[in-house]
C-alpha cells in the first residue's frame, strides 16, 4: 500500500511540474510577469485613446492617423515600439465599433495564416475583456485583448514579434498595458 501511494505521489509531482501554469509555458504564458511602468498612453498622452495604459521602460508610442491601417473593422491608432528598448516588435492599439469578443474575433480572421487561436474572458485593469492568443504562419504566437471604451466602441491591444523568441520578450510590456488599461 505505501509503495502504491508513494507511486501516486511521485507521479502527480511530475504531473504538476509539468503543466501550463509554468512561467512562459502554455499559448497563455500565465506565469509572466508584468513588466514595471515608466510611460503612459491614452487620453491627452502621446495617442489619443479613450483608454490609458502604462507603457514599459525605453518603449516608443507613436499615434498612427485613423484610416490608414484597418484590420477586421478596427482601425490602428498608436503602435508602441520595442526596438528603442532593444526587441524587434510592437503593441498596436486598434479601436472600433463593434462589442470586444466581436471586435477581436474579426481582426484574428483577417490575420494571415493562423493556427492554434484560443479565446477566454479575461480581467483587464479593473474591468473584464476578451483575450485571445494564435499563431501566424512564420512569425509565431500573437496575443491580444479586447474590451469596451467609455462612451461606446472597443479597445484591441495586439502584441507580436517576429517570432516567438521576440514575442516572449515583449509579453512583459503587454501584460502591463492588460493590468494598468483604465
């Protein structure tokens, strides 16, 4: 009997260690943490958004004039660039009309060659949103969330890199933009 126990145990140990509640495991990457805020967009600041968002250390905003970018019935309104803080890649904010899971469903089917999409209700800043996280062809994973703006419409903060080794370099940034959104 204890052996058989024992057994058990050995195994739901190797079980635990190997599930996607690990640090940067799983499509979710759960276990990262948010990287520490040293900017501000949204509202008056740098990108006109009827959100705010913290931005991470030496990452550029930029305000992308509405209209020019369109994805999924979204239009692009800032891109946050992580090449000044030494990555190759960007948090795009896109807005819109339709409801967040709505918004965020059509923008993930306009995207090319994905796999593995994957969507769950998730919190962001105070409130609750959308998430969802793909793949795209040789660029790798890509994550986004999704929610209401004040006053109508919806906010999509996508991030992705060049590949998955640059996409988890900038999961940090995009984690505090998800926790800081007010």
């Amino acid at each position: 009997m204890r052996g058989t126990v024992g057994l058990v145990g050995i195994v739901l140990l190797l079980v635990a260690g190997c599930g996607d509640d690990e640090a940067g495991s799983g499509p979710w990457s759960d276990g990262v943490e948010p990287a520490a805020a040293a900017g501000k967009i949204g509202g008056d600041q740098v990108c006109p958004l009827p959100v705010t968002m913290d931005t991470a250390d030496k990452w550029q905003a930029e305000a992308v004039d509405s209209g020019t970018f369109r994805q999924g019935g979204l239009d692009l309104v800032c891109e946050i660039d992580a090449k000044p803080a030494g990555s190759v890649g960007f948090i795009r904010v896109w807005t819109g009309t339709v409801a967040p899971r709505a918004a965020l469903e059509a923008y993930v089917a306009e995207a090319q060659d994905t796999g593995e999409v994957t969507y769950r209700d998730t919190e962001v800043g105070s409130g609750s949103g959308t998430e969802a996280t793909w793949t795209e062809g040789d660029s790798g994973r890509k994550r986004a969330f999704a929610v209401a703006a004040p006053g109508g419409g919806t906010v999509v903060v996508v991030v992705g890199g060049l590949d998955d080794e640059e996409y988890a370099g900038l999961l940090p940034a995009y984690l505090l933009a998800k926790r800081s959104l007010a």
